[in-house]
C-alpha cells in the first residue's frame, strides 16, 4: 500500500541523506533503501531521488510528491483525531428539538451556548417542533433529545427535570380581584378566559381542560393564544383572564398581575427527553452540561 511508504520518504526527503534518515527513523539503512525503492515501484518506476556522493536530492517527480505528501500526512492525522473525537463524543452532530413553548426559556440558549463552548466540534442541529410530534420524532430516531413541557411519558423514555413550574392567573389590574389577598376556585369559574391553542399548546390546553373537569366546571373561553406572552397581551388588553408560568412575572406588563387560585394548583415540568435505547456517544455529553449549567436546582435525577 502506498501510503505506507511515505513516512519514509519524508524523512529521507526533508534529510536528504539515507544514512541520517535511518538513524531518524531508528531503522537500518538498507531497510529504509527498500521502502523508498518500493514506493518507486508502486508509483510505476518513478525516480523520486538522484543519488550524489553525500547524500542525495529530489528529482522534480520527488519535489512534487513531497508536497503532496505533506498534504496526504496531513489528512492523514486530521482524519486520526476526528474518528477518535467522534468515538469519544468531542464530535459528531447531535439533533434536539424544542417546543414552541420552551423557546421562552432562557435554559435553551443558556445550554446551546455552554455545549457548543465545550465541544465546538459537536454540531448542534435544532429543531422547532409541534408538541404532539416530538415523542413520535425521537422513537423515530429523527432527533437524540427533546426540551418541552411534558407530563409523565413511558418507560422507554429517560427524563432530566430542568424545572417545575406554577402556573398562576394573570389579571388585569383593573380586575376585581387584581388586589384580592387571596383568590378560590369559585372566584373565576365564571370569567371569561384566554386559553392556550390546542394547535400550538396541546398538553397544556387538555391539561387546563381536565383541571376544570374535575372541579364539574368548563372555562368560559372567549380567545385562544399560542404562547405564554400572547396571553399577557391578551389578558392587558381586557379580553379575559388567563393562566401562565410564574416565569413570566419578569416579563409582565405594568397593565396585569400574576396570583395564584388557592384551589387551583396546577404545576408544568420542563424536561429535557431522550430515548433510553438511544446510542449516541455525544448525548451523554449534552445532558452532563444540562445538569451543570440548567438545571436550577443543580439535580440530574432520572425520572422517569
């Protein structure tokens, strides 16, 4: 095989002289004689040395093949140091998707910009995903990880809790009850309500639904809203009341307040998913930095 022979006839080469060569390359000299006339052979009896009386030089094919073969070494331990990054999950590509309502969450940047400083040759494909898609995507193998609001899912699943969340009821401040000291259940069953789309929301929307049920209520719900910020939006403008995370208090509106309903405790965990029979070297990587960087709590129990 040719490319066996040109260390061999680097070092002759950037030496010009067998005998230094060998004592270089801890070989015999009549060894080393060998593997240059080999690779002549193989190159189809090309000279590549003029031999002189101390020592030799190139011929023009041997000055053109040292270039290449700097080129070709080169690649050579290039494509050594990637095949073992990628062994040890330093390199590679790693797909994660996201839901529309996890793009609120500082977390996501906050562990994009952690993973891609410690493993800048990970490439980092993300996804934007509808809720109702994500889990079928990752038993797909179409993505390794996912970062939604999800409630509790199958065994075939592995979870990292990145935060649980209350969701509490934004008000107008021009409401009723924007200054009551504490707010019921009975209090709000018959507001009007801004309500999370099942379109973009479906777990959070069924999820609000069943609450209300089990309390023998149905919402008075007067308009749909894709996001967390809309419904704050909504909620200033007067068209209803309406539940958000208590994350969103730092985004509020000087028009509403954020309460919580005594009897009303509903909470929404934000989750980093993955398949449990996924292989991939690199996912390790991404929920080590999860644990570190995300987490509020500092926990990377599997929980599910």
């Amino acid at each position: 095989m040719l490319i066996r022979h040109l260390p061999f006839f680097l070092v002759v080469a950037e030496e010009q002289n067998f005998q230094r060569a060998s004592q270089r390359l801890n070989i015999a000299q009549s060894a080393l004689s060998r593997r240059i006339r080999d690779l002549e052979a193989e190159l189809g009896d090309v000279p590549l040395f003029v031999r002189m009386p101390r020592g030799v030089r190139l011929t023009p094919s041997g000055q053109a093949l040292l270039e290449d073969t700097r080129a070709i070494l080169a690649g050579v331990e290039d494509a050594k140091e990637r095949a073992t990054r990628i062994m040890n999950g330093e390199a590679g590509a790693l797909r994660i998707g996201y839901s529309i309502g996890a793009v609120r969450h500082a977390y996501i940047t906050d562990l994009f910009n952690a993973f891609r400083s410690a493993f800048p040759k990970v490439s980092l494909e993300t996804f934007l995903l509808p809720v109702e898609q994500i889990t079928e995507q990752l038993k797909g193998g179409v993505i390794d990880a996912a970062l939604f609001y999800t409630p509790e899912l199958g065994d075939e699943f592995s979870v990292l809790e990145l935060a649980e969340e209350a969701f509490l009821l934004a008000l107008p401040t021009t409401h009723r009850l924007a200054k009551a000291e504490t707010i019921h259940f009975a209090d709000i069953v018959e507001e009007d309500f801004v309500w999370y789309a099942k379109m973009f929301s479906p777990t959070v929307h069924d999820r609000m639904l069943a609450e209300f049920a089990q309390r023998g209520a149905t919402p008075r719900i007067k308009i749909e809203s894709p996001t967390a910020d809309t419904t704050i939006r909504l909620v200033a403008s007067g068209l209803g009341l309406g539940f958000v995370p208590m994350m969103e208090e730092a985004r509020l509106s000087p028009d509403v307040v954020l309460k919580p309903v005594e009897d009303f405790k509903v909470t929404w965990r934000f989750r980093l998913v993955w398949l449990r029979s996924n292989r991939s070297v690199i996912l390790p990587r991404l929920i080590d930095a999860a644990s570190v960087a995300i987490s509020p709590t500092g926990s990377g129990d599997d929980c599910a």
